[in-house]
C-alpha cells in the first residue's frame, strides 16, 4: 500500500504524536510511531503539541510508514526538516515511549536522560502517562453510565 518513505507535507498537527499531511496529493493522519504524548484534557498537552507544531507544521516531511491503526491512522516515524521527530519529542520531555508499542531501545535512554534532567514533562515530579490517563478517564466514564443507569431503573 505504502512506498518505503513517503514525501509530505504537513497540514496540521494534532496534538504532541498525530498530525495530518498531504502525501502524493492523498490526506493523511500520522500518528508517531513508538511515542505516547499527552492527551488533550491532561497536564502539558499544549507545550506537546507546540513542540511538535514549531517542528513540523507547514514543512515538508519524510513519513515512513509502520502499519495503520483502527482508526485508519498511520503509524509511523516522521522526520521533518533533518529531525528525527518521535525521538526529539521524547527528547525534549514532550512525550513517553509508548512502552506497549516501542521496539527501539535507545528511546528509553534518551527518555532516562530528559527524565534526570527534569525536561519538559519530567518537570514535574510523577507525570501521569497517557495510556494510564486514558484509561482512568474510561473508567470515570463506565461507572458514570453506571450509576445513571442505576439511577434512570429506580
């Protein structure tokens, strides 16, 4: 489906690990492969995200293609204007190696260093990662169902 590499430019971004890009005239979601970076509702969102923007956005971009998701989103590993973006991310505190995902081992020696550095995320003492926000967050959600729906049966 995918060449090797893919050419692009990048439209918009998301958050700190999605953006869009027109490749080959096609419109794409990218999600950054290996990384987690905040959610939208969760402490450093916004810093994640400007990180990502002041990288990519309006730049052209090598995309190369890991699989696609369930979302149809493609993940894969972005490389915008020579940088290495899912490693700079973590490099600059912006995002945790997505440990459920993650094959490349030097992420977590880049993540250790800006964690011992206190860089970006690591600013502050215990950061929720992403996987465990969200899932608190589905959690949250079911037991609120729950008791409405409790509440609706009386």
């Amino acid at each position: 489906m995918f060449s090797a590499t893919l050419l692009c430019f990048v439209l918009f971004v998301i958050d700190g690990d999605k953006l869009v890009a027109t490749c080959d005239h096609k419109q794409i979601v990218v999600r950054l492969a290996e990384i987690d970076a905040p959610e939208q509702r969760q402490d450093f969102w916004l810093r994640s995200k400007r990180s990502l923007i002041e990288m990519c956005l309006y730049k052209n971009a090598t995309v190369t293609p890991k699989k696609i998701d369930q979302n149809e989103r493609v993940i894969a590993y972005v490389n915008c204007s020579g940088t290495d973006v899912n490693s700079e991310q973590i490099r600059r505190g912006m995002a945790w190696v997505f440990e459920r995902y993650a094959t490349d081992k030097s992420l977590y020696t880049i993540q250790n260093t800006a964690q011992s550095s206190h860089i970006g995320l690591w600013e502050y003492s215990s950061p929720t990662p992403p996987w465990e926000w969200r899932e608190t967050q589905q959690r949250a959600s079911k037991e609120m169902e729950s008791a409405i729906l409790r509440h609706e049966l009386k």
